[in-house]
C-alpha cells in the first residue's frame, strides 16, 4: 500500500513525466502551482489522470466527491489521491 509520502512522490513524478512529454524538457515545480501554469493542458491531464490511476490504483474522481474541475494545483492533486488511497484503505 502506498503511503501519503509515496502517493506525493507518484504524483510529482507523474507530473514531471507528462511535463517532459509536453514541453520536451524538465520543469520545476512546487506544490502549488497551478497546473494550467505548468503546461498542462486538458488532454495532458487526461493522461495525468490514466497515469496516475494506474500507478495508485485508485480514481479520486469516482466517488464524486472531488471533481476534476476541482483540481487546479499541484497540492490539489495530491490532496486527491491522498484521500482517496485514505478512504479506500
């Protein structure tokens, strides 16, 4: 089980991976900067979000509870998939 140290590091490395992708260079980043900010448009975080799915094993988004529209810095999606991975503990 991953814990909120590792869910925050698959989320930053996710990140960083999506970046590079997009931007063809390493970015830096903090917690809270926006994402739109980082170059992450809405079809890079779709494939943040299948990443990131697939590396946790958990939606955040399924339980309704947070919506996507809901996510707009780096820290709120961490804060999301470390609930999630809370809750479904």
């Amino acid at each position: 089980m991953l814990t909120q140290t590792d869910v925050r590091s698959t989320v930053l490395s996710e990140i960083n991976t999506i970046l590079l992708d997009v931007l063809d260079e390493s970015t830096e980043f903090s917690g809270g900067d926006e994402l739109y900010e980082l170059g992450i448009n809405s079809l890079a975080l779709a494939r943040l979000l299948i990443q990131l799915e697939a590396a946790t094993g958990v939606d955040p988004f399924a339980s309704e509870e947070v919506a996507v529209s809901d996510i707009r810095s780096v820290d709120d999606l961490v804060a999301a998939y470390e609930s999630a991975r809370g809750g479904s503990a």
